[in-house]
C-alpha cells in the first residue's frame, strides 16, 4: 500500500468505524467453497470486518419496553444499511485510491439458500456469502458467546459489522485471546419463549478457539415480541436478537460484571425486566420477581 495499514486505521477510524480487525487468508483454510472468500475474490489476500457500536440508548426504549423505533432505525435498520455501509464504502475507496482491489460485502445472512447454478465447473453456485460472526473471530474482534452472537471486549453483543476483501496484504490482527462469556446463562434463563436451551448446546472451532453455543430454536425467536426483529434481508435468515430480551440481558450482565472495556455512569438494567409472549400477553420472566 502507498499509506501504511496505520493511515489504513486511522482512515477507518475517523469516518466511524469503532471496530477494525484484519484475518489472513490461511485463517479460513478449512472453509468450503461454498464459505469461502477466496471463491468471491480469488486474488483476495485480506479480510477487513469492520463495525460500529449500536449506542446503548438505541436500546433504552426497548429496555423499558416503551419504544422500538429508536432501535429500528438506528440499531437496526439505518444503521447496517446507512452507516455502517458508508464507512465501508468510504474503506473501499481509500483501498482503491491507493492501487488495491476492494470488495465490499454487505451484512447478507449465510442461511440464505444458492441462487443459481455454478458457472464454471469446479466453483461454487452464486450467491457465496461468508459468515459473519465467524469472520470476526477469526480479524481478532472477539468471541462467540454462549448466546450465538458476537461478543466484542468493546460493546459486547452490541455493534453491525461488514466485510472487505481486499488483494493488499495487511498484517493480521492477533486473534482475541480474552474471555468475555462466562456462562452464566442469564441469556438462556431470561428467555420467556424457552427458545435457548443447554439440551442439544454445540461446540464451535473457530482457528482453534473453542466456543459452547446454547441450541436455539430461531422458530420461536421469529415470533418474539420481547425486541427481536426479522432477519432484515432474507426471511431464511436467522432473527434479528441484537435487542431481544435474552441479549440485552447478556449485555446488562457483562458490563456488571465490569467485562467490557466501555464503562457508563449508569447500569443498563434499572428496572424489573419486562416480558411478553408470542401473542403479545405480559407474562413472568423466569427466574425473575418481576
Ligand atoms: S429472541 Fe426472544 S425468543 Fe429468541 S432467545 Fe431471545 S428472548 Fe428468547
Ligand atoms: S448471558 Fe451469560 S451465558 Fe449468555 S452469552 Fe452472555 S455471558 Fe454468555
């Protein structure tokens, strides 16, 4: 590159991204095809996920369970498709100015089925879309909580993310190495449609870190009212939980716990915990006096 990987940061940085971390091809060696970025972007050397934060007040009307567009629209909606898809765009161009191809990838769900058929043989059928959370882990950001989602030491399960291939070869990023998710099961326990369960929980591999994911019916989370959204892409794709009751949960303990590095005046949780059930009927959160 012309400008060095810390211009690359700074660049990154100061149009909002909040987080950056870099993988190097060999860190997805035993992806499929079908998985792989290399199957997009052949020449690729580099994976960028970069992300920014959902502010912690976009969650304080669903917290106190009295407003929701905040998070529809900033922590969910504006956010992925407006915010985070600028600064990545912006990424791509300050890539591109200095020689090296960049291809931006939207925040698309792995469910989603192949859309055709391979066009040359030996390659995967369109469309290949990369995991997400799973590419996190491997730039360094974070972890896999018991939850299933992302952890970050930053803003735990709360921020969007995006990727980049890029054919400039940038130094990785160590792999996170700290351990967030205590196992708690505060996220499990304060489900009111027992949607997480320990029953049928799977270990992940992710470059040699082991992670324990609870079994998730997302079937029961597609009709949650207690935050959860569609998957804002694909209805294959699994709910949006970002501000769900069991992940806020997960966000109230950890920084109670004193487990992120971003520190407010105020606990997230100030009140008792709310919840409904799939008709929209209050009903006792478990394990709460609520
Ligand atoms: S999204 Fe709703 S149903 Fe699914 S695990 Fe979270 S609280 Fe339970
Ligand atoms: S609530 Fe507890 S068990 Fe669940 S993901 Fe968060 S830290 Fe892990």
């Amino acid at each position: 590159m012309d400008k060095g990987q810390a211009e690359l940061r700074k660049f990154a940085r100061q149009r909002g991204a909040d987080l950056l971390g870099i993988a190097s091809l060999d860190r997805f060696a035993e992806l499929k095809p079908e998985k792989h970025p290399c199957s997009i972007f052949p020449e690729a050397k580099s994976v960028i996920v970069l992300g920014r934060r959902i502010t912690r007040g976009t969650l304080r009307g669903v917290e106190e369970g009295t407003h929701f567009q905040a998070y529809d629209l900033f922590g969910y909606n504006w956010l992925d498709n407006r915010f985070v898809a600028l600064t990545t765009f912006e990424v791509v161009e300050f890539l591109e100015d200095n020689g090296w191809e960049a291809v931006p990838l939207p925040a698309l769900p792995p469910q989603i089925p192949p859309l055709g058929v391979p066009v040359r043989k030996g390659q995967p059928a369109p469309n290949v879309l990369l995991d997400l959370q799973d590419a996190a882990v491997r730039a360094g950001l974070g972890e896999i909580g018991y939850c299933g989602v992302l952890l970050t030491p930053q803003f735990g399960p709360r921020q969007r993310l995006q990727i980049i291939l890029t054919d400039a070869e940038l130094e990785p990023d160590p792999l996170f190495e700290g351990l967030l998710c205590d196992r708690c099961l505060e996220c499990v326990k304060s489900c009111p449609l027992g949607a997480m369960s320990t029953e049928g929980e799977k270990a992940i591999n992710i470059c040699g870190r082991q992670m324990v994911v609870a079994s998730i019916d997302f079937n029961k989370c597609r009709n949650c009212r207690n935050g959860a959204r569609p998957n804002a892409y694909h209805p294959a794709g699994e709910p949006d939980r970002l501000a769900a009751l069991c992940l806020r949960s997960c966000l109230d303990h950890l920084e109670r716990t004193a487990k992120l590095t971003t520190a407010f005046q105020q606990a997230f949780r100030k009140r008792p915990v709310w919840a409904v059930d799939e008709t929209g009927r209050r009903v006792q959160v478990p394990e709460e006096e609520n």
